[in-house]
C-alpha cells in the first residue's frame, strides 16, 4: 500500500503538469511536452534494444521523432506523412553503407519510432478547441493502472498473463471499472458528451491501455530489464509511466474522430 501511495504522489505530479498544458490550450506548450516525452521514450526503448549502444541510426530516428512532432504539431498532414516516407527512404539508404548489421539497426529505430513517435503525435489531431479531451486518454490510462494496482494488491489471486505475473484478473477488471468512472464523471463536464458512449469508450480504452502495459512488460521481459530506466527513480522511466497511455492516444482519437470531430 505504502508503494502504491508513493506512485499515486508521483503520477499526481506528473499529471498536474500534463493539466497544465493541457488546460492552457497552448500548442506550443503541448509540443513541447510531447517532444520532451517522446525523446526520454525513445532512449529509454534505445537503451532497452541495444544497451551497448552500438547503433549509428539512433540521431536519425530522434531526428525523425522531431521532424514528426513538429509536422503533426503544424497539422499538416501531408507533410507529416511525407516527413515519414521521407526519413524511412533515408534509413534504407543509409543502410547501403552498413550491409553487416544493417538489418537490426534499421528494425530497431522503425520499431521505436512507430512505437513512441507515430501512436504519441496522434495528440496533435485533436483539435485545439477541444484540447482538453486529451484528458480523457489519462483517465483511461492512469486510471486503469491505478484502479488495476489498488484492486489487484488487496484482492488479486487469478494471474492475467505470464508475461506479467503480478498482474491479476482482478485486478484488470478494477481498472476497468476505474477507468468506466472517472470518463462517466468527466462526460457531466462536456455538453457534447453523453454519458453511456462514454462508459463505454472508458471500458473498452481501459483494455486497450492495458494491452499497452502488457506489451511494454513483454518488451521489458525479451530485453531482460526490470524499469526502462530510473529517470523517476524508484518508479521507473518514463516508458513506465506512458506506455498504457501510448495504445490509449490513436484509440481514443479514431473515436472521437467518428463521433466528434
């Protein structure tokens, strides 16, 4: 319990600070934090695939990672696409010079880069008249995680996955219930927002979210590394903390791109 408090406190920071940008309305503040998120991300995935740091296509693919951010940030979505086409022949092309381990190279940074990159600029389509619905992805996401955590940890016993083996049935059908609430309650604060489409988009994001979590303990488990890293300390990366909210962003923006936008 007393660990689960210490990652409440700083989800609670982080989230304040994302509240911030978020309720600004500013889209140079909301590029600037999702360029200061995606880059940690990326090296963190880097550091997880090739901890020798082996590989000359990194500065490529951070250089990709902003070319991306700032394109989506424009909402030019010509030129965000032609950025990625772009950049990927370049990779190819440089990998002319490096026959010998080219192949892994080039696999790692487009893995990374559509990983972070191309799912996290989803947040850029959400138009700026409704950028506080980029809340919702939190409430789906950190909601879950919290809601599975304090559910899984009192009364968890049914494992969910071997990939995870702290993580219990139970506990993934809390952090949909939590995830259910707090897009219900968020909805009362939307006129354009009915509740019931909400509950459900709430349940069915928080399995979305969840499969995030799994799929970066998988990557964790094939790398053989506990934490991405320690940047926040005994709480991990920032891979740690975003990774549900990763599969949550491109979800939450198909929905509400056919039932809003």
């Amino acid at each position: 319990m007393k660990n689960f408090f210490s990652r409440l406190l700083m989800g609670a920071g982080i989230l304040l600070v994302i509240l911030l940008i978020i309720f600004s309305k500013s889209r140079l503040l909301l590029f600037l934090g999702t360029e200061i998120i995606t880059l940690i991300c990326l090296e963190e995935v880097y550091h997880a695939l090739d901890p020798d740091r082996t590989s000359p296509y990194h500065i490529w693919g951070q250089a990709l990672n902003f070319f991306a951010n700032l394109t989506a940030f424009l909402s030019n979505l010509s030129l965000y696409l032609g950025v990625w086409t772009l950049a990927i022949l370049i990779l190819f092309i440089l990998s002319i010079f490096r026959p010998h381990d080219a192949l892994k190279n080039l696999t790692e940074v487009l893995f990374a880069s559509i990983y972070i990159s191309f799912l996290f600029c989803f947040v850029y389509f959400f138009p700026k008249e409704r950028q506080t619905y980029l809340l919702f992805i939190f409430f789906i996401a950190w909601g879950t995680d919290s809601f599975a955590y304090l559910v899984g940890s009192q009364i968890g016993r049914t494992p969910l996955t071997q990939i995870s083996p702290h993580k219990t049935l139970e506990g993934s059908i809390g952090g949909m219930v939590g995830a259910i609430i707090l897009c219900g309650i968020g909805s009362f604060f939307y006129s354009d927002l009915r509740l019931m489409p909400m509950l459900l988009i709430g349940a069915f994001g928080s399995i979305i979210a969840q499969l995030g979590d799994v799929f970066a303990s998988s990557l964790k488990r094939r790398t053989g590394i506990k934490d991405f890293s320690h940047i926040l300390r005994s709480h991990g990366g920032f891979l740690d903390r975003f990774d549900s909210v990763i599969f949550t962003i491109p979800y939450l923006w198909i929905i509400f791109f056919f039932y809003l936008f």
